[in-house]
C-alpha cells in the first residue's frame, strides 16, 4: 500500500472510505485486510489519533467493527447489519 496513512479522510474524523463498501458501509474483506496487515481504518473523531481495527463481532444480523484510537484508548464501534438474504438449506 503507498496510500498515506493521513490524507484521504473524513475532516470530521471517522472511518476512511477505503474499508467502506460504495453505500459508505464497511467492507467487511478491507477491514480485515487493514487487521491482517496492520493498517490503521481512520480518524478518531473526538482527538485526530489513528483508529487501528479489531476483529468483527458477528451477532445474528449485525456484524460489530470495533476500533481503537491509538492516542486516547477510545473505542470506536461501526455496526453494519447484514442484508436480508434467501436461507441455505432446511435448517430450522
Ligand atoms: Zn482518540
């Protein structure tokens, strides 16, 4: 990645839009990507320090994208509910 880590962000702060989807939801692949390679997800509003990404919780129709700032400990939660899709199969 040759992308700066600062640059290509909401001024408010917040997650950038390249672990987002095109509807501005997170991107589930990036964001894992960021974890994986140790990338910073955005701008934490309230301070300007880095947000570094956590593992997704998955709950039954939300997936949780949990940040930490790096400057002031404050965690950051982008919730993404998942949409609505055909079940698999007969479980019931
Ligand atoms: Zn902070």
């Amino acid at each position: 990645m040759t992308q700066p880590l600062i640059g290509r962000h909401d001024p408010r702060g917040g997650i950038w839009s390249r672990v987002k989807d095109a509807d501005g939801r997170i991107h589930d692949g990036a964001w894992r990507t960021a974890i994986a390679t140790l990338q910073h997800v955005g701008i934490h509003a309230h301070c300007g320090g880095l947000l570094t990404p956590h593992e997704p919780d998955v709950q039954r129709h939300v997936t949780f994208y949990p940040a930490f700032c790096v400057q002031c400990g404050a965690e950051v939660m982008q919730r993404v509910a998942k949409p609505r899709k055909p079940k698999k199969g007969a479980k019931a």
